[in-house]
C-alpha cells in the first residue's frame, strides 16, 4: 500500500531518507564510474565515510530536496517513494501528524 493510497502524498519532501539513520547511501561501483565520466568524482570523495550520517546532497527548504538528483547514486534511485521503508521513516517521525513537521525540519 502507498502513501497515496492512504490519504498521503507518496513524497513530502521531508528527506527523512537523506538523512540518519537512513543516511547518505553507499555508491555503487557503477556509481563511482559514471561520476567519473561525468567529471564529477568529488561526489564519491564527499559520500566517503558519510554513511548512516545526514547526506552533504540534502539541501532544505522549501522542503528538502537532493542537489545532484540528475546522477544521484543507483541506491538512491531505488528507493521506494511512498514504500514501505519510506512510510516507516515517517511513521517514526510522526510525519503523519501535520502538528509534527516542523519538528523533523519540514518548513514548506
Ligand atoms: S522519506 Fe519518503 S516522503 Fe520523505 S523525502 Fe524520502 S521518499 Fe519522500
Ligand atoms: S544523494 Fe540525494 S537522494 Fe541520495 S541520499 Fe543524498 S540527498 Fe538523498
């Protein structure tokens, strides 16, 4: 079931999945690959070490939203929008309850 088809949008932008304990993700080799060939291998230098803590790609507000999202890691793209990791993440912060979002950082 999705968030959508509870009542919920299925994305709300509330990067709780950019951030810990979900945290920054591990990339690919494939990942590290095409960063190559885009010209653009800082991105794995920056993941380094990063992982399980907040994601240095999350930028906030209005919402939160990732700023290499064109090449963002193959982990990331996989992620279920309005899945059941994504619900749980938010069951967790409460994000059910508009009351709450502020309190987890949304401010749109
Ligand atoms: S946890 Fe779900 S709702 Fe929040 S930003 Fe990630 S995909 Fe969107
Ligand atoms: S790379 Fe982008 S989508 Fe992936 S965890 Fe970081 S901010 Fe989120």
């Amino acid at each position: 079931m999705t968030a959508m088809s509870e009542g919920l949008p299925d994305c709300m932008s509330c990067g709780l999945c950019c951030r810990k304990p979900a945290g920054a993700p591990e990339p690919y080799p494939e990942d590290i690959e095409r960063w190559a060939a885009e010209g653009a291998s800082a991105i794995a230098g920056r993941l380094a070490g990063r992982h399980g803590n907040d994601c240095p790609f999350l930028v906030a507000g209005p919402g939160f939203r990732c700023s290499i999202y064109p090449t963002r890691p193959l982990v990331c793209r996989h992620f279920a929008v309005g899945g059941s990791a994504c619900l749980e993440l938010r069951r967790q912060a409460g994000e059910e309850h508009p009351s709450n979002l502020r309190k987890i950082g949304f401010h749109r």
